[in-house]
C-alpha cells in the first residue's frame, strides 16, 4: 500500500504507478484491437457468404456451369478457370467472379475481398465423381488485412458433373449448401428465387417425364399466364393477337358434366358418339356450324338415327342437309319438305 507522507511520492512509488497505467493501457488497446478484428471479420465473412450465394446461384443454370467447366477434370483440377461464365439474356457470355489473376483489381463484397484461385476436387466428404457424380469448386478467398484470423480462407461450392470417359466435365451444375434448400437465389434480383436442377412436382412425387412442372390437383393463376413467347391467358394479353395461340395440338379428355347456364360456352370431347360438343346452357350439342349440328351430304336424307328437334340423339328422322350443316328435321309420318313449311327448324 502506497504511503503518503509530508515529502510527496518516492521516484520508485512514481515509477511502480507509471507502469501499472502502462500496462492497463497496453490491455484496453489489445482489446480494442482485437474487438475490431471481430468485428470486420464478421463483416467479411458475412460478404463472403453472399458472394458464394451468387456463384452458387450463376452455376445453378446447366448453361453457365458447361461454359464455365466444360472439358476440365471434375476430379482433380488445380486452377481450371479464372472466372465464372454467366450467359446472359442476349446470350453474351460475360466473365464474373474473376481472380486476381485475371485482374488484379478485382474486388467484390464491400470491396474488401479478393479471389486468389478456384479448383474442382472431389477428396473431401460428401463427394465422389465416381459414385455420386458430384465434386466440390474450391473458392481461395484473400479476405484482406486487419482482421481476425486467416487472411486466406478455402469454401467449397458443391456441383452435380456429368463427366465422360475420361473424367471431363460434359454437364454440370451447382447443389445447394443445404439438403432442405433447394431452391437458388438469383444474382440478377436477390428477391427472386428460382430451381433448375430437373422436374418440379406439385401434389405429386414422380413428375412425369418431360414436363418441367407437374401439378396434380388444382392450380391458379389470378394474373397472367403466358404460354410460349407470343401469347398469354389472362390479362395483358396482346390486342394484336388471339387470346390463345398454341404451337401444336390440344387434348380435352372426356368430360360428363350436365350442361346448364352456369356452363354455357365450355366445350368438351364425347366419347361415346366420338364428337366434339358445346354446351349452350340447356343440352350439350354437336360442333360443326352455327346451329350446332353438323352433316356430310346434300339434300334430304332420311337417317335411322339423328338429331330431334332439342338436338339430342334420337332415331327416325328426315334431315335436310345443306353445305355441311342440318337446316331443318322432319320427323317420321310429316310429309316430305326440304327446308320448306311443315319441317322443324334446328334450333
């Protein structure tokens, strides 16, 4: 315990208390230090995380990833490439993601990180090019100075490769960092989120083969659907052209329900008669012109089966058929009148 007497402090007293203020001084300026350290380690690594979800993203398109590896050994390249290839809508390759060998001034995140090299091994757990055709894309970061740790750090970006004989990388693309998440986020618009990696089945576990999506049980699109690249259903559709127009065929499978109002206008395939019909609120009827009913001769011909008045199918008729259409019915025991009085019009 320091003593104070009528002389002041002694030099050793004096000098005992400078160092004590010099060592607590050296320690707050340790903590500070390496408190920043952390900090700007955390910052960094948080960057780095999102530049790996952006190459992840990039390679996730079988396009980018070909162009990027194509021909390289999947299982063992040391600096195969030194950029990452993104195609872009116009179809220009654009080089992202370059290392410092490719240009020294490259920097990304905050511009605080910088790419040494990339490599393909597939030596660490959870990949094997052989047996599960998947392999890891080494990312070498320089995370800059004045942080904790190691300036130099290695993270892995998991692809699927399809490789030939040889071990050469034919098709390719990036597997998600986790088994849940499947889905990629888009480096064009980070709320866009997207999957590429095969067949996408909605209700159903075994999308069927060559449909990018398969839904079974019902679907709604309360905006617009647009089939191909001419036109949509739903709003927005262009004025210059028909609401819906198809490159190829359309099926209706058989339908059997009764046609009232509420349904009037919807068409459907009949099995039995093997016809095309329309429903115009009250009877489902035969397509074919503008009363419904359609014929293949010229004149009157008398049919053991036909059409009645009401259009439905019954037998015993004369029908009277011009250019392709049933201009009137006569029924059995009315007297012979082709279109004229006395016949019953189609309604």
């Amino acid at each position: 315990m320091i003593k104070l007497n009528s002389k002041g402090f002694s030099l050793v007293e004096v000098l005992v208390a400078a160092g004590m203020v010099g060592v607590i001084g050296l320690g707050v300026m340790s903590l500070t230090k390496q408190s920043s350290e952390s900090a700007k380690s955390l910052e960094v690594n948080t960057e780095m995380v999102t530049v790996l979800n952006e190459m992840r993203a990039i390679l996730s398109d079988p396009t980018n990833c070909k162009k990027t590896f194509d021909g390289k050994n999947a299982a063992s390249s040391a600096t195969p490439v030194d950029s990452l290839i993104y195609v872009n809508k116009s179809g220009t390759d654009v080089n992202k993601f370059e290392t410092i060998t490719r240009n020294p001034n490259a920097k990304y995140g905050q511009g605080r990180i910088k790419i040494l090299e990339y490599a393909l091994d597939d030596s660490g757990a959870g990949v094997d090019v052989a047996s599960e055709e998947t392999t890891n894309l080494v990312v070498t970061f320089d995370r800059g100075k004045g942080i904790s740790g190691n300036q130099t750090i290695s993270k892995n970006i998991k692809l699927w490769v399809d490789v030939s004989a040889g071990g050469n990388i034919q098709d390719c693309r990036s597997i998600s960092a986790t088994a849940n998440l499947i889905w990629t986020r888009s480096n064009v618009n980070q709320n866009d989120i997207f999957y590429s990696g095969g067949q996408v089945g909605i209700g159903i576990n075994d999308p069927t083969a060559g449909f990018q999506l398969d839904v079974e049980g019902n679907a709604r699109v309360s905006e617009t659907m647009k089939i191909g690249d001419k036109q949509a259903i739903g709003k927005d559709i262009d004025a210059a052209g028909p609401p819906l127009d198809v490159a190829g065929e359309i099926r209706l499978q058989k339908g059997n329900k009764v046609c009232n109002n509420g349904l009037e206008g919807a068409i459907r395939y009949n099995d039995g008669p093997k016809r095309m019909e329309f429903c115009d609120g009250n009877s489902w009827r035969q397509m074919g012109g503008g009363n419904g009913i359609s014929c293949d001769w010229n004149g009157v011909r008398w049919v053991s089966q036909g059409y009645d008045a009401a259009g439905a199918w019954s037998s015993g008729n004369y029908i009277d058929c011009q250019g392709g259409q049933v201009i009137s019915i006569k029924a059995v025991g009315a007297p012979y009148c082709p279109g004229g009085a006395g016949c019953q019009p189609v309604p």
